[in-house]
C-alpha cells in the first residue's frame, strides 16, 4: 500500500514530528510512504522569497503517484490563505481517499490524539494508521494505543559531512561527460541510502503563480536507485508516467520516502524522490541536496547546448572557409586563392557569353574538384587543406591562364572559355592529365588528386550557361561512377 503525507516544511520543528511519527507508523505497518513538503498554498500577492511558491508544484503530483490514500497537513499548507482556497486545495484530491490531520469542514479528520507524551508524534502515527484502514474499509479504526517514539536527531555536523561527500563529486565535476547522475546514485548509495531517484522534464515548464504550470504525462528517469542497486535502464524505458514512480524506486517493498522539486526561478525542471532518512530532517539538509541536483542537471543541460553550439559554430565555420556560401554574396573575390568566388565566377561568365558567345564560336565549359580535399582536412588539418587549395589553384591559373575560373565551393573550380581555336578542349584535358600526375609524384604525405571534366559546346541561341554547366557536371559524375 502506497500513502502520501502532504506537509509544509521539513523546518518546521512540529512538521519534523510528525514526519517522526508517521515514518515509523509506516514501517510498523509495512506500507510505503512518501512525504511531500510543499511549503505553502501562496496569494498573487505574496511577498518574501519569490520562487517559494514552486514548492507547491510538488503537490500535483499527490494526484498521479498511485497512492492508496493521502494525509494532508491542511492547516499548515494552507496558513496563509483564506479558508476557501483551502477547501479547493483539498478538493482538487477528490478521486483518492482523503483525511485531514485536522479538522477541515466537509472532510474526514484522523482520529484525535489524547496524550500528553509525543502527541506529535502520536498524530503522525496515528494518521498513517488511520489511511490506511480508511483506504481498505473507507471507515477509521480505533485509535491507536500510545507509542513510544526513540528517534534521536543527527547532529547537524553530522548531516553535513553527509552533504560535503554527496555534494563534492558533482560540484567538483569529477565524473566522465553525461554521467553527473550516475555518479550521483553511487554517491548516495556509499552513504548507505537504498532508494533514489532523478527524473527530469525533457524541458523546462515555466510556472507561475498566476500561470499555474501544466505537468507533463511523462517523465525521464535520469538516475534510480533501487535496493541500494542503480538500475540500469534502456534508453527507450527512462520515459515513465507519474504512476509508477514510486512502483519504480521501492520494486514492490516497503519505504518511507521524501520528494521534492528541482526548479530554476519561474521554471520547473523535474522530481527527487529518495529514501526519508534522520539526515532529511536536519535543517535545509534536503533543500540543499534539491540545489545541488538542480545545479548538476543545469550544467549537464548547459554542457549539451554548448556542445550544440560549438557544433553549430564549427559547421558555420566549415560553411565559410570551405563552402563560401556567405562569403560569395560579399564581393567577388575568394578570400583563400584570391581568384574568383562564385559570385564573381558567374557575373564574369555572363558577361563573357553576352559579349563574346556568337556564331562560329564555341564555348568550353571546365568542372574541376579536389576529391581529396576532406581526407586532407581530416587527417591533417585545415591548414594543410588550405594549402592544398591554394595549390590547385596555381595550377588552374596555368592551365586556365587567359580563362574566367572560379572557386564555386570549397573543393570545386568552374572554368569557361569562348573561342574558335579547335582542339583547345582536347589541349586542356592534356594539360590537366600532365598536372595530376606532377600532383601524384610530388605528395609524399597524402594524394591531391583532381578529377575533372571538359565539355565544348557550338554556339546556339538557346543555349545557356546553365545548360552547359547542368551537361559538364553531369558528365563529371560518370566519369567519377567510372573510376
């Protein structure tokens, strides 16, 4: 059976006993619980700690944990608000069997406790009890018999070596990329901790007083200890519904757990659930460890985005240095060889066909790629690969000396020529044969081989550039099936 206990904060002293009481009731009675301090129901208006209000949040998940029955510490929850904003708190629980530790109109209140000794205590135990026969039968039993309660406080010395061991490996980042949690899990567990879980929204929720935050169906199990065992899980198994979280940390067997939110100002960020131990009711002791889980899953989150970033940067870079997609709409010139980019590839070329392309003219058209040029850059850098770029150049500039040519991509050339001299092509693919073996023999790191295609079209009037483009790229790529 799985019981929920709604309180205010763990810092408060009355809270801490009860929280003493109904822990112990729990495992007397072999049941799971889970406290869940959500501080307090808050006004628009509330002054004080701005943010305190994203505790409550918390409490929305008191609808969705499978619980058997709930107990609510109402009259704490709801201090600071009118008695109908308590009621419709209380209501929104209508579907779970609901009581009260104290007396709230038009709801079940747990038995009286009439002792002089513990009687905080007392009412925790006792509202356990109560649940859990009102779960079953839907009536109260009879109230329990006193009990003796022999909790003895840590010391907060104590609490804080705890958090300094938990805290420092996280804090400290000393674990591998993208295993904060991980890391995490083993930690508490070291400190003899049987049950834990972190579960993160795929992304932030943004939560506001007025604009009330919308939990999601599902969230991702980013750590989860179960029996002092960190489950290992599939990726596609991380995602679960609010249902089975607690079915998920306790696999069946009793627990008394404490849950809390991880949030960021006004946005919510996901879940802690872990084991409810002496060491939670150590003053600010469990709302620091929310902190320091809330700052791991910020820079494991920030880590990813600028690593998106830097990919990003390193593709926008590739793009300028080798693609000259930005840099061909900013003059004419290619900025590495200092010939022609393909902006001023085309204009030059049209211009050349508009002036010079007429009857007994023919124009030869030149595709030109570097097919070496992304394995240079791979394995030696781009420093290299630019000076491998600059060298085909040189040799275009030879080869094409009174021709328009243009670095069109970072790895390809356009080159065209208007002439009447026959075998001009022919003359051309011989001299690049000639200077592909010269690149072949001079490289004795790595081979920068050209593959080429030289096409010669006739004048006609409906032919233009980019048809002849279209027919010598097309032929490139036979000749590359062929080879």
């Amino acid at each position: 059976m799985n019981i929920g206990l709604l309180v205010s904060e763990l810092e408060d002293r009355e809270v801490k006993r009860i929280c003493i009481g109904a822990s112990q009731a729990a495992r007397d009675k072999k049941i799971t619980l889970c406290i869940m301090p959500g501080k307090y129901l808050l006004t628009e208006a509330e002054d004080g700690d701005i943010y305190a209000y994203q505790y409550a949040a918390l409490f929305d998940y008191a609808r969705d944990f499978a619980f058997d029955a709930l107990i609510v510490d109402i009259d704490r929850i709801g201090k600071k608000v009118p008695i109908l904003k308590k009621e419709a708190f209380l209501k929104k629980f209508s579907e779970i069997p609901l009581l009260t530790l104290t007396k709230q109109d038009g709801f079940t209140c747990v038995n009286t406790v009439d002792t002089d000794r513990d009687q905080l205590e007392q009412l925790g135990y006792e509202a356990v009890c109560d649940a859990i026969s009102f779960a079953e039968k839907g009536t109260l039993p009879s109230p329990e018999a006193a009990k003796t309660f022999n909790y003895v406080e840590k010391e907060a010395s104590e609490a804080l070596n705890v958090l300094s061991r938990i805290s420092n490996p996280l804090l400290h980042r000393k674990y591998p990329t993208e295993k904060a949690y991980e890391v995490m899990a083993e930690t508490v567990a070291a400190e003899g901790i049987k049950s834990c879980s972190v579960m993160l929204y795929d992304k932030k929720i943004r939560n506001t007083i007025k604009y009330w935050w919308e939990k999601p169906e599902k969230i991702t199990v980013k750590a989860n200890l179960v029996n002092g065992i960190v489950t290992d899980y599939e990726e596609a198994d991380k995602r679960t519904k609010s249902s089975d979280i607690i079915a998920n940390i306790t696999n069946g067997k009793p627990n008394v757990l404490v849950a809390g939110p991880l949030y960021v100002g006004e946005y919510q960020l996901g879940l802690l659930v872990t084991e409810f131990t002496a060491n939670i009711l150590t003053d600010y002791f469990f709302d620091n460890v929310l902190s320091v889980i809330t700052g791991v899953s910020r820079v494991s989150y920030l880590e990813k985005e600028l690593k998106k970033t830097n990919e990003e940067l390193y593709e926008v870079q590739e793009e300028l240095a080798r693609d000259d997609s930005v840099l061909d709409h900013i003059g004419d010139q290619d900025y590495l060889t200092g010939g022609l980019n393909r902006r001023g590839f085309f204009a030059k070329a049209y211009d050349l066909l508009k002036e010079n392309f007429g009857p007994g003219k023919c124009a030869i058209v030149a595709y030109i790629h570097m097919e070496s040029l992304k394995g240079i850059n791979d394995m030696y850098g781009h420093e290299e690969g630019d000076r491998a770029v600059k060298k085909i150049a040189a040799i275009l500039e030879e080869v094409f000396e009174d021709c328009i040519y243009g670095r069109i991509r970072g790895d390809e050339y356009a080159v065209i020529e208007i002439t009447d001299e026959e075998g001009k092509a022919e003359s051309f693919r011989q001299e690049m044969s000639t200077q592909n073996a010269k690149l072949l023999s001079e490289s004795s790191r790595y081979i920068n081989h050209l593959q080429y295609s030289i096409c010669e079209f006739s004048y006609d009037d409906n032919l233009s550039l980019r048809e002849m483009l279209k027919e010598t790229d097309d032929n490139l790529q036979r000749i590359k099936q062929m080879q």
